[in-house]
C-alpha cells in the first residue's frame, strides 16, 4: 500500500524576474509532488490567491495527481517569490506573502483530513501560528522544515510538536552542526537533519549521528532541490528504512531535482507589472 503524505501550509510562484518565467512551488508543494512522483499517495492543504498564480498553482498540482480538496481559495493575490540569477545560482530579491497565512480555524472536516495521512509536512514559511497544536493533534506524524530561518528561539518553542525537523546549516563546521542537531533533540524533535548544501547531510536520531555526501547531479536549477530531499527522505522512514538509507534516498531524490528549471516543472510565460524590482 502506498504511503499518505500532506503537504500543509506554504506555497509560492516562484518567478524567475531575469528569464520572465513562473513555477508553481513552496516548501509543503514541492514536498507533495515530489513525494507523489515518488509513488506516494499525497494532498496539498493551504491558501491559494484567486489570481493568476493561484490557478497555476492549483493546475499544476492537479496535473501531478495531487488531492486538493481541502485547500482555502482566498480573494486576493497568491503568494510570489522573485528571483535573479548569477549563472546556476540564484539571489532571491523579494516576496510578497499574498494571501498564504489566511488560514481561518481548521474544522472537523479539515481534522479529519489531515489525520487520514501518515504524515503531515509543514515549514516555517507556512504562517500557521497559533493553528500549529491543531495540526500536531490531528496528524499521526507532522514533520516540519526550518529552512535557513531557524534560531534557537523557533526551534525550542516549535520541536515539542515535531517528529522529523529538517533546517538547512551549510556554513557550520562538522562540530558546529552536530552540537545543534543534539540541542534541537533535546528541545524534542524525534529525528533532526540538517542539510549542508555540497557538504550532503547530517542527521542525529535515536543517539547516533548520520553523515551523507550529496550525490552528483547534472545542475540546470537548485530550486526545489532540498524539498526533493525531504519528500525522499521522509517517504523512506515512512517504509521502515534506517536513518542512513532515508538520507541516500533524500540525496538521490535532490539531484534529480537539479535537474530541471523549477521545484516540479510546469513554468510558463511571466509579464512584469510596472513596478520597480530592486
């Protein structure tokens, strides 16, 4: 049986400002349709704009097979990230967060979605607030990504809820990154991986630390790549594998990513409106 995964929460058109195109993306996206093509069963639950970028992204996930049904169409804009270039490496120049945090209560129904998957994957970016425990309540396992904006304040206030904690720490020494991930078990996630960029992973679970190069892959975009990462990754402790094969999995998964414009795909024609970009 395949496994359940929902993506819950962020969601952006990524918007490529120097090569005029736009990508369906954000972190609980990505994860979803990432984790989709990898055989999964997956849902997608959060806010959309009733704009253009709203309806791109709720196309794309409904030609990538991924269930909807619960997701909050809001009046307004969708949320949208610029995005520059220097070669194959992007600078990301601004955002506007649209109508993203516009949650509402999560009712009976929505409960019962969401304790429908195996595992429910959020992010810092998702603006949930004080719906957090709502979600940690319903979801059999919730798994939450720090992306590059973790502090040792969000991390202690948020990983009592978390199972598996994903951030990103490329910087960090070895010993620098293995002292975080032990004070992020001690705040209470279950699992903690911190992805490194070329450096791989590392990942801290049930007292023992893990160490994966990242595989090689043929770069045209990173975009998406460390979603990929935790689609595989998750999908693979789901199934019952160690720690250390989730994070080869997570690894092969992101340099597949690599390989394409986007986090999934599906770009299409963008048209800047006259304002400003700095």
């Amino acid at each position: 049986m395949a496994q359940k995964l929902l993506g819950l929460g962020d969601n952006t058109v990524d918007t490529y400002v120097d090569r005029r195109l736009q990508f369906p993306g954000g972190n609980a996206v990505n994860v979803a349709v990432q984790a989709r093509r990898l055989g999964a069963e997956t849902g997608y639950l959060g806010c959309l704009g009733s704009d253009e970028a709203g309806r791109l992204l709720s196309h794309a996930l409904k030609l990538e097979g991924v269930d909807t049904t619960r997701c909050r169409i809001r009046p307004g804009p969708n949320a949208r990230a610029f995005i520059g270039h220097d070669g194959q490496d992007r600078r990301f120049l601004r955002s506007e967060r649209g109508v993203r945090g516009e949650w509402g209560t999560f009712d009976a129904a929505d409960r019962a979605y969401i304790a429908g998957f195996d595992l429910v994957h959020s992010s810092i970016y998702s603006e949930l607030g004080d719906t957090l425990p709502v979600v940690r309540d319903a979801a059999r396992r919730l798994s939450y990504d720090f992306s590059e904006r973790w502090t040792d304040e969000n991390l202690a206030a948020t990983l009592p809820a978390v199972d598996i904690a994903f951030l990103s720490h490329p910087s960090a020494s070895d010993d620098d990154c293995r002292a975080l991930l032990e004070r992020c078990i001690g705040w209470g996630a279950g699992v903690v991986v911190a992805t490194r960029g070329a450096k791989g992973a590392m990942a801290l679970a049930a007292g023992r630390f893990h160490e994966q190069a990242a595989s090689p892959a043929s770069v045209v975009d990173t975009l998406g790549a460390g979603d990929g990462f935790i689609a595989a990754c998750l999908l693979a402790i789901l199934d019952g594998a160690g720690i250390a094969a989730a994070l080869a999995a997570g690894a092969k998964q992101a340099a597949r990513v690599c390989g394409y414009q986007g986090g999934f795909g599906h770009g299409v024609a963008w048209e800047p409106a006259e304002v400003a970009l700095p």
